[in-house]
C-alpha cells in the first residue's frame, strides 16, 4: 500500500531556508510530486522526481531517495507569499495520486 | 492557454439531496481525475477517467459516479449526500494515461451539505 507522511506545520522567518520533508512507502514506486496550496486555491505543480538527487528550480529545489522513501522540498529566500500548504504525492496502482496530509508553512516577518 | 475551470464555484444542498459538480479539462488532456479534500484533512483520490472509462476509483462508496463526455469534460455525481460530503472536490487533468504526467487541478467546487 501506500503511505505517505509529512509534518503537519511549520515556521520559518523571510529571508531563511526551510526543509519540509516527506516519506513514503509506496510499491510500484512512479515518482514523487510535490505541489503548492494557498489557502482556498487550488494545488499548482513545483517538482517531480522520479530519479535519485536534487532538482533545483529557482529558489526551490526537490530530492529524492528512493532507497530512503524520503524526498524534502527545499526553499530559499522565503518571502511571505510562501506561505501556504506543500504536498508531497506519489502516484500508485491506476494513476492514484496518493497525497500526504500537507505541510502548513508560515512565514513570519 | 485555459487552465481547467470547474462549475460551480460553491453549492449548498441539503442532506439526501444529489450534486453534480463539472469540470473541463485542458485542452488536449485525455485524462480527468476527482479529488475530495475535507477541512483539516488531505485530498482523498476519487476517480480517473480516460477516453471516456472510468479507469480507477477511490475508496468511497457507490454513491459517488461520474463520467467523462465525448469531449473529455467530466460529471462528478453525488447522491444521497450526507453532511460529512462536505468538502472542497478538485477537478485535475493530465495529457494521458502515465502515472508520471503532472496533474493539473481546477480551482475546485465548494460543497456544503446542511
């Protein structure tokens, strides 16, 4: 089956780094999403990773290893618009995208 | 390009009342997937059709259909709804049937069930 966990919230100050981090446990591993949601919107797409190491996209960045079944979302620079949910998802047995609960990130001044 | 629209916005029903709740996809995407996020918990896998079929459904019950249109729009039906279907429901579409295209979500149907 699949599971996948994630910490429910956390803090960071603008300008700093924050990791959220992500396991999962999955068979017939696809890769793993990580998306955004601002409250009441919907999710949009940051990053997939299907292969071993770090994707940089700006100023976030996914890793992923596979024999860990752990993948983090790593975010520089935060500004205050980062604030918001990030779900990690992998996709299983008939397209399912099975969704961590969500990391709340608030981002303080 | 338009991104995937979803109508209504919100709706309100009353309990063993039925919703049906639309969504299109991006143009040129085959596949449409329904997501069901409650408040305070993660969006729960629904349904996935492709060319038509249902491909695959979630762990809810029969009381939740829907289909896909010719055009690959889709219809989510909810029947006998009670109050715990309240929930935000997430439209996605992908361009074809791999696990690893990226989904594309709506802006999402509120519905609220008195």
């Amino acid at each position: 089956g699949q599971n996948i966990d994630q910490p429910t919230e956390m803090t960071a100050t603008e300008g700093a780094i924050v990791q959220i981090n992500c396991t999962y446990q999955t068979s017939g591993f696809n890769g793993l999403f990580w998306y955004q949601q601002h409250a009441g919107e919907a999710p949009t797409f940051l990053s997939y990773n299907v292969l071993d190491g770090l994707e940089e996209k700006g100023r976030f960045s996914s890793f992923l290893s596979r024999s860990k079944g752990y993948s983090y979302l790593l975010l520089k620079e935060l500004q205050m618009k980062d604030s918001a949910s990030y779900l990690c998802a992998s996709p299983g047995a008939g397209n399912m995208l099975t969704f961590g609960g969500g990391t709340r990130l608030m981002v303080k001044p | 390009e338009a991104g995937v629209t979803q109508s209504p916005t919100h709706l309100i029903k009353t309990r063993g009342q039925q919703a049906t709740l639309r969504c299109s996809p991006i143009s040129g995407h085959t596949s449409v997937y329904w997501y069901q996020q409650a408040l305070g918990l993660g969006l729960q896998f629904l349904l996935w059709y492709d060319e038509g079929e249902e491909r695959n459904r979630g762990n809810f019950p029969p009381r939740f259909s829907g289909r896909q249109f010719p055009n690959y729009s889709s219809e989510l039906n909810v029947n006998a709804l009670e109050l715990e279907d309240s929930a935000l429901y997430l439209c996605a579409s992908s361009p074809g049937d791999r696990p690893f295209y990226e989904q594309y979500f709506g802006p999402g149907t509120r519905l609220t069930v008195t």
